[in-house]
C-alpha cells in the first residue's frame, strides 16, 4: 500500500525534472521531444455562399462639346460675277483616260483612281462661278455627278490676291450633308510665310518640297476669330453642284483676285500645294495614256480648274489664269456715200448744172431692202450723204425725194460692201412725173 501511494510524488517528480531540464541552455543539441498530437475536431460548420456586392461601373464621358452661337449666315447667291469652265472626263471615261492633265504645270485633270482608273464624277468639276453680295462671297462649283452621301470628297477655293501664281488663302470644304448652310468640316487656311509652290509657284519643282503650303489654320468648323467666317452645303434640289461662302472681310475684303477651285477625293492636305512638287511625275502617275507615266500613281481622285480674274479684266495672260481668248484682229470700217439731186432731164445721169436735193432722207439697212434700219442720214446744201464706220457685208439704201418728183435711178439699191472698202456714187435721181 505504501508503495501504491508513493508512485504519483515520484511520476510528479519526473516530469518536473524533464521539465526543467528542457528549459536550461545546452550546448549540445539534445533529442527534440516529439511533437504534440493535435486534438481530434470536428469539420468545421459549412457556410452558405453570400452573393458578393458588385461596385457601381464608372462611364467615361468627355465635357460636353460647347455648341458655337452663330450671328450671321449665308443667303443666296446673287448675280454672276465671275466664272470658269473646266474640261469633263465624261466622254473618255470609259476608256480610263482623259486628255488634258498637264502635271508640270498644275493643271489637273484626274477624277480617276489609282492604277484602275475608275472615273469618279462626283470629283469632276465642269464649271465654278463667284458672286458678291456683302458680307459673302459665293463659290458655286458644278460637278458632273452628284456624290453619294458617304464619298470621300472635299471641295475648295483656292484665292491669290496678289497674283504672283502663289496662292494665299484656300478654303475648303469636305461633303456637305444637307442644303442647309453649315460650318461643319469647313476650315480656311492662309499661306503667312508666302512659300506656296516652293521655288516656282505652279510649275512643278523636284522633291522633297520646300515649302510648307498653307500652313495657318485660320478658322476650323466654327472655331476662330471669326466664328461665321465660312460656310458649305449642297444647292438645294441641285445636289451635283456645291457652295461655299465665306465673308468678303476674311481676306480683307480684297476684289483684285485670281480664284480656282479644286475637288479633292484622296488627299485633303493643305500643307502639299502645289501638290506637283510634292510627288515626281513617276510617283505620281498620269491620266493621259500616251504617256509613259500611265496610269495614275500615288496622285489620283483630284480635279482643278484654271484661275479667272474677279473685278477686273485680265489683257495679258497670268500665272495659273485660265488661257486668254486670242484677241481677233480687227477689219478695216469701210463706209457708203453718194448725192440726191434733182435730175432736170430725167435720163438718170447726173449732168453738169444739176443740182443736188437738201433736207432728204437717206436709209441704210443691213442686209437686205426688207430688214432693219441701221442708219439714217439728212442731205447736206449739196445734196450729199454718208455713212460711215460700216463693216463688211450686204446693205440695202434708199432715198425719199421731195413730192411730186419721181425716181430716175434704182431705189432701193443693194450692195456689197468689202472690208474697208469706200463705196462712193450711190446716187439717187428725181425729176417731174411730167418730164418722166
């Protein structure tokens, strides 16, 4: 029994042996006790799913777009100014061709595509013309067909007021949508560094181009100094022709002017006028299929037209200007003159001592005895009467005597009249019904 009581003091003892014994520094390593058993548990308790709270999305907006109050825009156009005709690629179209494109001097004819030359009509232009009614100038550019609504195209007026060839304002004007008047993708640009053509404005320079073309953005869709400056749309119900108008005040209100237009259906660059020193003739193709650079290249879906002056008249050709008519060499004036006079014996011979009828009238009438009367002369003292400063062709005139006295000669009388030529002797007789 007394052993039986003394195993617990001595298990006791043990335990707080190794106890103490496992807290004391050592420098050798000793046998690491081994690890403890966990204690069996139960699976922890299954949580039912919680639907997860999704964040409001964010939208990305952008500041509203300020709309543009406009004071003033455009009306109708009014009386014709000015105006220039451009050659159509209609006829040759099928052909792929046309025949008037010259490269080297920027007369454009090339409403095709590149390389399969498909014509595009709506990029032809046959026609521009200019009107000015303040504070608008109207530009009314006809095409050969009307453009599809989704076309590529921009349209444009090109202005040189100081007719050097270099142009200095070009405004212009990509497909309008509608009849109404919008600034919507209108934009004028002015050349300030007058470097428009490089070296030789209108001719073509070789690349690289020098210049920088019409590098200031003066006004942009309604945005710039003036906020009305320029405007587009579609004639209404002539959806083939399209109008721009700008205030006359946007180039200083400036009228001694060459002006041209252009439609533009693949490039749209204002900083590449002239265009012909941006592109070699090799890079830039022709349209004209005698020529070794045939077909169109890099430079194609472009028109313009020839310059033509506004508020003056042109007497010698301009750079750029549409060809002058040759001026025709004037016909020397020839004139008609004769006598009416009093024809005592009645023989229809003018003798010596007749004497000739004052105060009678003489008619002329160009071309024949029925037509209208050109001129009419009175005889002098003597019975003379002329007309002068006539061309050349077919007259018809006649006399009235005094009453009671008959014809002697022919009256009427036709001739002809040769250029300066002086017909003289065209007489009439009159003499007594009772000599007669």
């Amino acid at each position: 029994m007394i052993v039986r009581q003394a195993r617990p003091a001595i298990t006791l003892a043990l335990i707080l042996a190794a106890s103490l014994a496992c807290s004391l520094p050592s420098a050798a390593p000793t046998e690491a006790p081994p690890e403890p058993a966990l204690a069996e548990t139960s699976p922890p308790e299954t949580l039912a799913p919680t639907e997860t709270a999704v964040p409001p999305t964010l939208v990305a907006t952008l500041p509203p777009t300020p709309t543009i109050t406009h004071l003033a825009r455009p009306s109708e156009p009014g009386s014709l100014q000015s105006f220039m005709t451009d050659y159509s690629s209609l006829l040759l179209a099928p052909e792929r061709r046309t025949l008037t494109d010259n490269y080297d001097w920027s007369f454009l004819e090339r409403p095709f595509t590149t390389e399969v030359m498909d014509y595009q009509p709506h990029l032809d232009l046959i026609r521009g013309e200019l009107s000015l009614v303040p504070p608008w100038i109207y530009i009314t550019l006809f095409l050969e067909e009307p453009p599809a609504a989704d076309s590529l195209a921009t349209y444009a007026v090109e202005i040189d007021l100081d007719i050097d060839g270099r142009g200095d304002w070009l405004i212009t004007a990509a497909l309008p949508q509608s009849g109404d008047w919008s600034t919507d993708r209108v934009r004028a640009y002015r050349d300030d560094n007058n470097d428009v053509g490089g070296a030789h404005p209108l001719r073509s320079d070789a690349p690289p181009q020098t210049g920088d073309g019409y590098e200031t953005l003066i006004f942009d869709q309604g945005v710039g100094p003036d906020r009305d400056a320029a405007w587009a749309r579609i004639l209404p119900g002539v959806p083939d022709h399209i109008q721009i108008a700008f205030k006359h005040d946007l180039i200083a209100l400036d009228t001694h002017l060459l002006w041209g237009a252009w439609a533009d259906g693949a490039t749209d660059q204002a900083g590449w006028f002239d265009h012909n020193d941006h592109f070699t003739r090799q890079e830039a193709g022709s349209p004209l299929s005698t020529s070794p650079d045939y077909p169109l290249d890099r430079f194609a879906s472009i028109d313009n037209t020839c310059r033509w002056a506004y508020d003056f008249v042109p007497t010698e050709q301009l750079p750029g200007m549409c060809a002058l008519d040759p001026t025709p060499t004037p016909l020397p004036l020839g004139s008609i003159a004769g006598t009416v006079w009093r024809d005592v014996d009645g023989d229809g011979a003018r003798d010596p001592g007749e004497p000739g009828l004052a105060g009678e009238t003489v008619r002329l009438r160009s071309g024949g005895c029925g037509d209208s009367v050109v001129g009419t002369h009175t005889t002098a003292s003597d019975g003379s009467y002329s007309f002068s400063d006539l061309m050349a062709g077919n007259y018809c005139v006649s006399a009235t005597g005094p009453i009671l006295l008959v014809n002697t000669t022919s009256n009427p009388r036709s001739l002809t009249l040769g250029a300066g030529e002086h017909k003289t002797g065209v007489d009439f007789g009159f003499t007594p019904e009772e000599i007669r």
